[in-house]
C-alpha cells in the first residue's frame, strides 16, 4: 500500500520534519449560535491554532433515540447528561446553513475550516469548503463511509479511540485503496476529562503505528487535562494535533468541561514549539551555541614541565587540564604523543597543539 509521507493541507506540509499542526475542535461548543461559532474561530486564531475544526451531524442520521432509550450497557460521559443521548445530539447539531459564513469566516481569520461529516449528505455539501476531511474514531468500522471521503482525494485525517489494531488496519486499507493522504491519530475516547485518563492515553501506540507505517504521518485526538499528553505525543512523532476548544470551561453543554481554553490553548502551543526546537534533527555534535562552552569545559594535554625543540615527549611531562583552546590535543590522544619530538619549545602549562610535533600524528 501506498502513501504520502507528506501531506499538505492549504499548502501547509505535514511531516514528521515539520511543526505540529494544531486543530481547535469547536465542535458543539458554539452552543447552537453561529455568531459564538465565529467568535470561537477568532479566539482559536488569536491562540495559535492552525485550523478549527467543526462536527456536522444530525441527530437522527447519527444515534438511534430507540437505541439509547433502551441501552443496557453502562454509559460513559454521556451517563451526566440531563437530556435525552438523542436530544442533546439535536440540540448541538452545526448548522448547515452556517457552512459559508464559517468558512469566509475563517479565511478571514487566516485559520483552516474543517469538519467532520457524519453522513454521506454532510461529505457532499462540505466538499467545496474544507481542505481535508476528518473522520471520527466512532466510525471506523463503517467502511463504506470511509470510502465515500477517501474518494474525494482531499487529505483524510482518522482517529482510532476505542479501536484495536485489527479495526485500524481494516479503515487505513479501506482509505488507501483511493486515496494515499492519510493521517493516522492515536485518540482515547473517554470524555469525562478525569484525569485517571492519562493511563489509557496510551501513546506508545504511535510507536506501533510508526512500525507497522513508516514514515505515514501521525497525530493524537486528546481528551486528557491540558497538554502533557500533546507534548509526549509530539516528542513521539506526532505532527497533527486535534483537542477540543472553548472560551469558557463553565459552561454547560457535553464539550466545554474537558476542552482548551484560550489561556491553555495558548500555553499548549508555546510548551509545544520549545519542545519542537527542543527535539532537533538527531544528529550528534557540537552545537554552534557550545562551541565557547567545549574550549573552557574539555580538556587537553599540558605540559608540566619547560621542554626544549627536539626533545623527546614522555607520559610524565604530561597533565590533562581545562580549557581546550582550538587546536589542542585532547587526552585521549595521549598514547599518540608520548615517543614524539617537539618541534618547538614549550613552557610549563602549554597546551601541545597539532603543530608542536615534528611526526605527524595519525
């Protein structure tokens, strides 16, 4: 199977040599109000987002009001619910008649619009809008949808929360037999916000998907408090962020508890670009801002004692100590020196320098 290892969303490259490109899910926080919807889409801009990101749903193409009324099983957050699981999807259903306004809206603000479509008539009518697509972890098992988005031939962003490897390979398949831009995110899809959350966020799966993928590009869908979990993710290769986005924790609706702020939002992202220039290029050597540190830090060979031009260097006339001017031997070359003539003559605490021996030193 074929794909990119580089993907490009509004001519912004993704790849594991780039910075991590940071979705703000609005999703239901706009609280039914387009007018707090573009508000959110500023407010994320201002906070350093690259995207912001919306769920076009409606309830009744997405939950079974039959089906929930009559679950046994033990829900999760939606167990804290006041209303009905079919009422509050209604209540928090994005408007389709917002799409335009949204999207000038963030081409306004110089921010990505996205979505994610929950259903084959929300693929078509984005289509125009949005630079890529994002499928929710709860649809990875439906294989046809899947399809549906991959044929659009725009980047395809998947989450994985609640899945196993078995379900992952089975959707990555299903997208690559139409389209090779594919981003793979690592997401646990527990809502509450809890903070026991952080043992199931399970990050080492980007390990796993980095073996079983080379070189595809990777993210994290986070649901954990603040952004420990991001800079882990990042540190692991991760390059495409998603995490949920509000003005204001206290507001009631099913997101705004375990969302981003502007305030955290913002500390995310600054923590995140020093641990990218942190993380460097893997290369070992002598950084340009270490170079005075390696002269006054290392040492080198020194002499102990006044020698004359000619005379013979022996292990006794020799000491290793601080600083390391340019050009010094080291200690570790001491066996190479000792049994060599001096071509010059050196005072008590000269360093030899390369030039100081008649015999040239392999």
């Amino acid at each position: 199977m074929m794909y990119d290892s580089q993907i490009h969303i509004n001519g912004r490259e993704i790849s594991i040599g780039s910075p991590a490109y940071f979705i703000a899910d609005i999703a239901s926080n706009h609280d039914g109000y387009i007018e707090r919807a573009k508000e959110l889409i500023w407010l994320a801009k201002d906070a350093g987002a690259d995207a912001v990101k919306f769920q076009h749903f409606k309830a009744n193409s997405i939950v079974s009001d039959y089906g929930f009324k009559h679950l046994t099983a033990k829900m999760s957050h939606q167990s804290s619910w006041e209303k009905s699981v079919f009422e509050v999807y209604e209540q928090c259903e994005c408007n389709r008649d917002w799409t335009q306004e949204l999207s000038k809206t963030a081409k306004d603000a110089k921010i990505d619009f996205m979505t994610t479509p929950y259903d084959y008539e929300a693929v078509e009518l984005l289509a125009p809008f949005i630079p890529a697509y994002k499928i929710g972890s709860g649809d990875i098992t439906w294989i046809d949808f899947i399809e549906t988005v991959a044929k659009k031939n725009k980047p395809l962003i998947l989450a994985t929360g609640a899945s196993n490897m078995d379900d992952v390979e089975r959707a990555v398949d299903s997208v690559l037999r139409y389209n090779s831009q594919l981003v793979l995110l690592q997401c646990n899809t527990n809502y509450t916000g809890s903070k026991d959350n952080f043992k199931y966020t399970n990050l080492k799966v980007l390990e796993t998907f980095a073996i079983r993928y080379p070189n595809m590009v990777l993210g994290l869908s986070d649901h954990t408090p603040l952004h420990a979990a991001v800079l882990g993710a990042i540190a692991l290769g991760a390059r495409v962020i998603e995490k949920h986005f509000t003005d204001d924790n206290e507001r009631a609706g099913p997101d705004h508890a375990f969302s981003m702020n502007p305030c955290t939002w913002r500390e995310m992202i600054d923590r995140s670009r020093e641990l990218e220039m942190a993380l460097g290029n893997g290369i070992k050597r002598i950084e340009s801002n270490e170079k005075d540190t390696s002269v006054v830090q290392r040492r080198c060979l020194r002499f102990i004692r006044d020698k004359a031009t000619g005379e013979r260097i022996s292990k006794d006339d020799l000491v290793s100590l601080r600083p390391a001017p340019t050009g010094s031997l080291e200690p570790y070359m001491v066996r190479k020196v000792v049994g060599k003539t001096l071509a010059v003559p050196k005072s008590k605490g000269d360093a030899i320098l390369i030039g100081d021996i008649v015999e040239e030193i392999c």
